[in-house]
C-alpha cells in the first residue's frame, strides 16, 4: 500500500482529532489540555494551504458546500443567541462551537483526496489503523495498561462481562463497512485477506458490545447485499457472522449477538438500564425543543465550565447541553425545526445521489459510490443514539464519505453532460439532416 505525504497528513489529522487514541497520559487531561485541538489546527492550516493550491474548485458546485455554509452560519448565529439567552461571554461561545468547525474538513477532503486510487488507499490505511486499535484493545483487556483515558479501567458489565474499551471505535464502524464493500465488490486474489480483516473488525465490534452500531453494520450489511444483489455472499456474510459469534461464545461463554438484541428489546420496553437514562434525556430535549422551537436557544455555544456560579447551576446545563448517546433528538433541541429541515435534506441528497452515483457507475467507482451508499443507511438508523453531526470524531468521517461522493457524481453528470452535447451536434451535422431521395 502506498503512503504519500497527503496521506501522512490526513492520518496526522485523524489521530489528533482522536486524542491520540488516549496512547499517552497527557492527550487528554478534563479542564487542562485536550490534543485534540492540535487536530483543529492542523485542519485550519491545510485548508489554507489548500486554498491557495488546489485546483480543484469546480467540486465546490454541489449542494453539500451551501449546507454546510448554511450550517456554520448557523453556529455563528447561535453564539450570539447564547449571549442573548445565557447572558454569556461571545468569546466562551465561539471556544465552545470550536468543534463544529470540523465540518470544514469536507472542503479539505475535496481539495486533497484527488483521485479513486488515492481514497481508496486512504480508506484501507484507516482500515489498518482500525484493526491495530482492535489489537491494543485486546491487549488492554487482557490486563496489560496501554490507553491513559478514564474508560479504560471502567468496571462496566454487559451480558455478564466486562466491555472492552476501544478507542477510536467510529474509526472500526467505517473501517468494517469499507471492508464489507470491497469483500462484495472485489473479484480479485486479495478476497481472503479482506474476509479475514471483515471477520477481525466485526468481532471486535461485537466483543465492544455497543447495540446500536451492531445492528447499525447488520442493517447496512442488508443494503450492501441487496444492492449488489449478491445473494450468495449474503449467506457466506451470515456464515462470518456465525463463526465471530461462536468465538466470542467460546471466549465469553456469552451470546453476545443475541444478547444485544434480547437486552435491547427489554430495556426499550421497560425504560430500564441505558435506555432508561436515554428516555429521560429525550424528555429534555422535547421540552428544550418545545421552548424554542424555530432556531434553538444557542444551547450549542454553552461553555459548562464557565456557566452560573453553583454546582447545581452547572449540573442543570449540562445536562441540557449533554451531546452524548443520542443523535436526532439532540439535534432538534438544539436547532429546532430548522435543523431538522437541515439535516433531512442533507440525508436526502446522501441517499439519493449515492444511489444514483452506485447505477451509473462501473469499476473504482462503483465500490466508492457502494461504500458511501452504505455508510448513509449506518449513519441514518444508529443516528437515533449516535452523535454523527455533532461530536467531532463522528463529523470529520461524515464529512469524508460526503466529500468521497462529489467526484463520483461529478464524473456522471460530467459523461452525462458529454452525451447530451454529442447527441445535439450530431443532429446539427449537415450530413445527418434528411433530404428527399438522399437516405439516412
């Protein structure tokens, strides 16, 4: 596989906007450092190099670039409505939506991932930066200390086991869907390597016992299936499936496949354990919602630490302004019908273009258009619990599969474009117009 400079950046990115994966004691420290800043600046500054280099600006004309011009016009409105709402600082408001900021990697992904050959290149490096981390995590599991992050001692019981902790576990989502594409869609030698790696990030997913992405990457292997009409594959996935289930079985005495969706069904239905927590936080943002329904409150730009002068204050807003372990209902209390409107039309245009762009395409192109078709169906169903639009390790890879469907599109209204301009010159040409007794 081969490594360019861009690559290396790219990567340098991902792994400071991941705190480094937490492989140091210093990355991460609660109200004294967060290395992940260093990531927002290292993506500030290639956009700006990029700005003045690229060449590439055509790929500006889509409708993604006024969403997502929309939405930072959006935060920037909602740093002055928390000053309106929360009498707060403007400048508290602006380092609170930093984060946010990061969906202006989508425009660096345009200028920097130039061709099918480079973005695949790039996904298969996260690929292997996602099955090391599964490594690491095992290790970690098996009582050696490697991640410095407060979860990683975490005593948290699940189907009578302790979960593993997994950092960088968005990265293992992508990195598995990638693989689930290409096992479907390559013909060629590399087929059991990828079915081994296929194999490795689902177990390891399943051993992370997160029920949302587990039924979130079973939903979204559906699609791949059927939309490859690959239905034999489908029973060699089942089969896959069987055997990680029946080594976790052995490893855990446990089945976690059929436990993650039994304990699922029971704490939906009885408001119990996570769930519970989950419907309480629901009746929040309902609420939050009810009040400021149009646009939102600037909740979004609320800086906690900074916020009242009590403990009680400070415990009131944040779980007001909590962005964890729920996705769309966190959206609508914080921008209201507006952002609902928002991010409907941005799914609408992912499906809807991925799935023209998968029709129409052959080759590269038809895997890229496959894997963004079928990230869009994982992000859409576990958007119910996870935070894709709002928490930073989730937005930087929503923008880099929207970002991964311009080219594709573009190159099929660009052949599209071609043959309409063909067809009307061949119909102007003199010796295509029909004469009395001189045949076509």
């Amino acid at each position: 596989m081969k490594i360019n400079l861009l690559n290396i950046y790219l990567t340098a990115l991902l792994v400071f906007i991941y705190s480094l994966f937490y492989l140091v004691p210093w990355a991460f420290v609660t109200g004294v450092i967060d290395i992940a800043n260093v990531g927002l600046l290292l993506l500030l500054i290639g956009l700006s190099v990029s700005l003045f280099t690229s060449r590439r600006f055509t790929f500006l004309k889509n409708p993604f670039t006024v969403l997502i011009f929309l939405y930072l016009i959006f935060i920037s409105i909602h740093v002055g409505l928390a000053a309106i709402h929360y009498d707060q600082a403007v400048i508290h408001g602006i380092i609170a939506v930093r984060w946010q900021f990061i969906y202006l990697s989508f425009f660096l992904f345009l200028f920097l991932l130039k061709d099918e050959a480079h973005i695949i290149g790039y996904l298969n490096l996260i690929s292997v930066i996602a099955i090391l981390l599964l490594l690491l995590s095992v290790i970690q599991y098996s009582g050696f200390p490697i991640f410095h992050h407060d979860k990683s001692e975490w005593e948290s019981l699940r189907s009578g086991i302790r979960r593993v902790f997994i950092p960088g576990t968005p990265l293992i989502h992508l990195a598995l869907i990638w693989k689930i594409c290409c096992w479907v869609i390559d013909r060629k030698k590399s087929r059991p390597m990828i079915s081994i790696q296929v194999l490795l990030l689902f177990t390891g997913m399943m051993f992370h016992q997160s029920r949302g992405p587990i039924i979130g990457i079973l939903f979204t292997a559906l699609v791949v299936f059927l939309s490859t009409r690959s239905y034999k594959k489908l029973m060699a996935g089942i089969i896959v499936g069987m055997i990680s289930g029946s080594i976790l079985m052995v490893a855990t005495q446990q089945n976690l496949f059929m436990n993650a969706y039994s304990s699922t069904i029971h704490e939906v239905s009885e408001g119990s354990g996570t769930w519970g927590a989950r419907l309480e936080q629901m009746k929040i943002d309902f609420e939050e919602f009810r009040k400021h329904p149009v646009i939102g409150s600037g909740l979004i730009a609320i800086r906690v630490s900074e916020y009242g002068t009590t403990m009680v204050q400070k415990a009131e807003m944040n779980e007001r302004t909590r962005l964890a372990d729920l996705g769309y209902t966190h959206w609508i209390k914080l921008y209201g019908s507006a952002g609902a409107i928002w991010i409907v039309f941005f799914l609408y245009l992912l499906w809807s273009h991925s799935i023209t762009a998968f029709r129409k395409s052959e080759g590269r192109a038809r895997l890229l258009s496959l894997f963004v078709l079928a990230y869009t169906a994982f992000i859409s169903l576990t958007g119910i619990t996870l935070e894709h639009f709002l928490i930073e390790i989730r937005i930087i890879l929503v923008c880099l599969v929207t970002a991964i469907l311009i080219p594709q599109g573009d190159k099929f209204r660009t052949s599209r474009q071609a043959a309409q301009l063909s067809f009307i010159l061949l119909e102007k040409s003199p010796r295509h117009q029909w004469e009395p007794g001189n045949p076509l």
